[in-house]
C-alpha cells in the first residue's frame, strides 16, 4: 500500500510541475532523484512481502537462505576487512566462506526452526518467567550442541586431522561470548520488541553475533608440537 501511495503523490508531483513556469535543472534532478528512490522503495516492498509469504509457505527453506547469506556476507565482511587493514593482506577466500555458509545454515536454520516451535509449545505466553525459561533452555542446552556441531563440521570440511583440535581451543571463548551477547540480546526480544518488529530484531541482530563468530572462526589455532 505504501507504493501505491507514494505513485498517486507522484503523479500529483507531476501536475503541479506542469503550473511551475520553465523547467529548471534543480527541478529536473529532484524529480529524478524522487522517482529513484520510489522505486527503491517499491523494490523494498516488494522484496519484505516476498519474504512474510515465504515464512509463512516455506519457513524452514526461507530459513535457510537468509542464514546461507548472513554467514556468506559476515565471513567475506571478516576476509575483506583482513584485507585492508591486516599486515598480511590475505587474499579473499570464497572456499572458507562457502564451508561456513554451508555449515551455518544447514545447521542453525532448520535446528532451531523446530527448536523455537517446541519451546514455544512448551512454555506458552510472554511472562517473565516463560521467557527466562525460553532463554535459558536455549543458552544452555541447545547453544552448547550447536557450538559443538558448527567447529566440527567445520573442521570435517576443512580436512583437517584433528577435527576436535579448533574446537577444545575456541569452544569455551565462543560459548562465553555467545552467553554475553544472546542472554540479553532474547530477554529484550522476548520482553520489549513488540511481535510485528521481532524479525527485524533478530535478523538484525543476528548479522552481529555471526560476524562475532566468524572473527573468531578465523583466530589462529595454537599447533601443540608432539
């Protein structure tokens, strides 16, 4: 609707122009500036509408997309970023960030998916107690697994011989950090996002902790000589 809104003030725009004598160049771009951003806008719209439809129709699939492109897009963030600013200039490496956003989604989306639903089940309402509950079976008893899961498929992946090596070096550091970010980040979801701006909230802070988790991912690992 708000496109559609935004077309008809357009198209006033456009006869008001018409009264204005003489057509300057200031006019001109603001017009054009105008219909740009409205059809970025319409693209916006279209695109969130897409996105509600898909969670309602395919919830695990759409899932899996946004987690694939958030782990691609915070690794190759990571990566570029080690790029300018790191003594080594490393180069882009699209083999790590495919294993990462291979590993992120597959993993993460669909396990808590169903996970979120049985909680939700569970322990019905928005109640204080209700939402420490949520919280701290989701920080304590599927965060460990997941943490677990995500360095060892990694690892697996990787090819490396030791598939446990990067996990007893980062686990505890990644939990600690995962503690620190989501114990609070859910009880304000939960307790003060209203329920049509909680996807929003978790996207967005979800971007954040999978950047946190690919820096890091992407901390050297400490090679014991035998």
């Amino acid at each position: 609707m708000s496109y559609i809104v935004l077309y008809f003030f357009t198209e006033k725009l456009n006869i008001k122009e018409h009264c204005i004598a003489g057509n300057s160049k200031e006019l001109q771009q603001g017009k054009s500036l105008f219909k740009v951003s409205l059809k970025l806008l319409v693209a916006i719209s279209r695109l969130a509408g897409w996105w509600r439809h898909s969670l309602k129709t395919r919830p695990v699939l759409t899932n899996t997309i946004v987690y694939a492109s958030f782990y691609t897009a915070a690794e190759l963030s990571q990566q570029t970023f080690n790029k300018i600013y790191a003594p080594e200039k490393p180069e882009l490496d699209l083999k790590s960030a495919g294993r990462i956003a291979a590993v992120g989604s597959t993993l993460y989306a669909p396990t808590l998916y169903f996970w979120y639903k049985f909680l939700d089940r569970k322990f019905v309402g928005t109640s204080m107690r209700a939402v420490l509950t949520k919280v701290a079976s989701d920080q304590f008893l599927m965060t460990p697994v997941l943490l677990a899961g995500f360095y060892i498929l990694l690892g697996f992946l990787e090819g490396k011989e030791d598939v446990l090596e990067e996990l007893k070096q980062k686990y505890w550091k990644t939990f600690i950090a995962n503690q620190a970010f989501w114990i609070p980040g859910q009880i304000i979801n939960f307790a003060f996002v209203p329920p049509n701006l909680r996807v929003v909230y978790v996207a967005s802070a979800s971007f954040l902790w999978i950047n946190i988790l690919c820096f890091i991912k992407r901390q050297k690992v400490d090679v014991k000589e035998t």
